[in-house]
C-alpha cells in the first residue's frame, strides 16, 4: 500500500528531524 510506505517516510523523516535537532 502507498499509505504504509508515506507512512515510513513520514516516520523516517522525523526521526531525523529529531536527531538533526538534537545534534544542534
């Protein structure tokens, strides 16, 4: 499904979001 996989990338994308944050 094209949902799951936007989901992945939503959820991947904020985790790095979180991380690029952290490292700031």
């Amino acid at each position: 499904m094209a949902l799951a996989i936007l989901s992945k990338q939503l959820s991947f994308l904020l985790r790095a979001n979180l991380v690029l944050m952290d490292k700031d």
